[in-house]
C-alpha cells in the first residue's frame, strides 16, 4: 500500500485529495498544526468525515524538526506540499508571508532529500506567481512577475524545488494552479465570501455584501478537479510543471450576478464596493492555458462555473437547513 503525506490536509484542497488518495487505496497522513487537535469541530472540520480512515500528525512549517520527525516515521512514497499562508494581499508588511511559505517549503524538502529521496514531491505553485502578467492566457513559458509576498513565496518556492530537482533528482513537481472552488472554500475568499452572504441575505440575516472591484476577473476551476492534477503529475515517469486552469475567465460581477439569480435575488440591491477590498495591478487578467496538462496526461475538467456556483450556494444553505428548489424557491431540506 502506497503511504501519501499531505502537508495542509485539512484545507480545502487537501481534504479533497485526502478522499481521492483514499478511495485509491493509499494509507494518508495529514500534517495539522498542535492546535488543531484542540478545536477539532472547526479547525478539522473539511476532514471530520474521513478522520477515523486517515492519520493525523501535529507539526508545523516553522519549525524544521517537527516536519523531520513526521517524515522520518511515515515513510512517504508521494507527498503533497499543499500547507502555506494562502491569502493573497497586497500590502507589503506582509513579509512573514515569505517567511512562513518560503521556509515551510525549504524545511520539508530537505528532510524529504535527508531521509526518503526517493519519494514523489508535489509543490502548490500558484497564478499570483505571474502576477502583473505581460500577456494573458499564461502559459509554462509565460515570464513570472509576482506583485505579492505570496506570489514571491510561491515564486520562491519554485526555484527551490527546481534546485532540488536538478540538483538532487528529487522527483518533484509544481502545480500553477489557478483560483479553485468548492463549498470547502475559505470565507475570506470573494467567492465563498459571495455566496455565503447572498445566502444569508436570501434568508434575512444580512443586508449587503460589500465587495472590491467587481470588475476583477479570474479563472475559476473547481478543487477537486485540481487535486486531482495533482495526484496526475505525480504518477508521470519523470517530474515536470504544469498549469492547472480552465482557460476561462469571469469578472467578480458574473460571479455575484449567477450568485443572486440562482436565489432569486437581484444583486444590485445588495452589493455595495468598498475600496478596502481594491487590489491594484489586476488590469492584465490571470488566465491559464492548460494544453500541456489536457494533452500529456489527459487531465480534463468536470464542472461549468455555474455548476460550482450551485453547489456552493446550496451548501451554505444546507447550513440553516435550507435548500434552493429548480424554481430558486428556498425550501426546508
Ligand atoms: P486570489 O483569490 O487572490 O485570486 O487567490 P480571492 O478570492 O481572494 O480574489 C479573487 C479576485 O476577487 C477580487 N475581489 C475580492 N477578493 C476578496 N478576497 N474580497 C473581496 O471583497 C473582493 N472583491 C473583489 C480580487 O481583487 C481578485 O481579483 C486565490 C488563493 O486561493 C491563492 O492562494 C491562490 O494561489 C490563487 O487563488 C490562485
């Protein structure tokens, strides 16, 4: 039985590779901070319905020895370096962002190469790594230029791994995913952050959704179709970089707008923008061509944005024991 090590299982995407790694007979550890085994409901809770099948170690990307010692007693034939400071802002305090990121990345690559050199290594490489993008689509060619610590992180972390492989011939590989979606979504990302509050204004609880530029566009995936990129590049017979996108973009009013027509709503009503959440340098949009990964390993998408948007929606209406009807009635489920 192949033994993964997830760094990050409990998020959002490392809770949907969890189950994909379950359901293909891999023994799974999972890495959580110490205080995660405190306050399991929230903290664990994307896991709590496979915590009795997985495994779970206390350690942190901080601290080197603490994920020496995870390493050295599971063994791992693949792990999936997912754990980092995900939230992207713009302001340049932000510096233990890099830190955090950068030396996470660094701690557990080198107990990898120390320890088990022979086990498959999956980076989370990211957009914001092209940051103020020249050209968009962006492909494995496009030239990085980040315009966040956490696109410098993850552009850091690249040219680590990259070291590692060449240097080492670790088999390591980094995923440039783009923005991915699921009811397991962080709420202080916009679209959980949209669909949550439409949600609790269809059901009374609030009165606007105060958002940034609505103008923003992204390209939207669905996470569990990028985790299972992840696991794709892993399985190759030699290590290589990938972008992960839909090659499709939306602008944060399309979002809003199927958001609020699915409930019924007319966004308009609701919405009002704040500069707080204005991010500047977005005029180029992050959208990615994925030929490489669709061609090489025949990785494909299973969702439309608007599929995804529907069940985001009727998951945080399950919260208040509601659904949405075909009719965008809001009935007891
Ligand atoms: P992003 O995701 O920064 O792309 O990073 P986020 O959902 O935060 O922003 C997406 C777009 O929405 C615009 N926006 C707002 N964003 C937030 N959070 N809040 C708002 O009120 C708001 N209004 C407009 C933003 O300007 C932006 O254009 C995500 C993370 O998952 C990263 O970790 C990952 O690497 C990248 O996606 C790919």
């Amino acid at each position: 039985m192949k033994k993964a090590l997830i760094t990050g299982i409990s998020g959002q995407d490392g809770s949907y590779l969890a189950e994909l790694l379950l359901e293909k007979g891999y023994e799974v550890h999972g890495i959580i901070r110490h205080i995660s085994f405190e306050d399991t409901g929230y903290r664990l809770s994307n896991i709590a319905h496979i915590q009795d099948k997985i495994f779970l170690h206390g350690a942190s990307l901080e601290n080197q020895l603490s994920l020496y010692k995870v390493v050295k007693e599971v063994q791992p034939d693949e792990c999936y370096h997912l754990a980092a400071r995900s939230f992207v802002s713009y302001g340049l305090d932000e510096s233990s962002i890099l830190t955090t990121n950068f030396n996470g990345t660094h701690h557990l690559l080198e107990a990898i190469c120390e320890i088990v050199p022979s086990c498959r290594v999956y980076f989370a490489g990211s957009s914001e790594m092209f940051g103020y993008a020249g050209t968009s689509p962006q492909n494995e060619f496009t030239p990085f230029y980040p315009r966040s610590m956490y696109g410098i992180s993850k552009l850091a972390g690249y040219h680590l791994v990259n070291i590692y492989r060449k240097r080492y011939g670790i088999f390591i590989c980094t995923g440039i995913l783009y923005n991915h979606e699921s009811p397991r979504r962080g709420f202080e990302f916009v679209t959980r952050k949209i669909t949550s509050t439409a949600a609790k204004i269809k059901m009374g609880f609030k009165i606007k959704l105060i958002l940034g530029n609505l103008e923003a566009r992204r390209d939207w995936g669905y996470a569990p179709d990028y985790v299972r990129a992840m696991w794709m590049m892993l399985q190759q017979d030699t290590p290589d970089d990938y972008i992960v996108a839909t090659g499709r973009t939306n602008s944060v009013k399309d979002f809003v707008d199927i958001t609020f027509k699915m409930l019924n709503l007319n966004y308009k009503d609701y919405v009002v923008t704040d500069q707080r959440f204005y991010r500047s340098g977005e005029e180029v949009p992050l959208c990615g061509d994925s030929q490489k990964i669709r061609s090489r390993l025949g990785w494909k998408t299973t969702k439309l944005l608007t599929e995804i948007i529907e069940e985001m929606v009727q998951e945080d209406l399950k919260a208040e024991g509601l659904r949405c009807d075909y009719g965008s009635r809001i009935i007891r489920s």
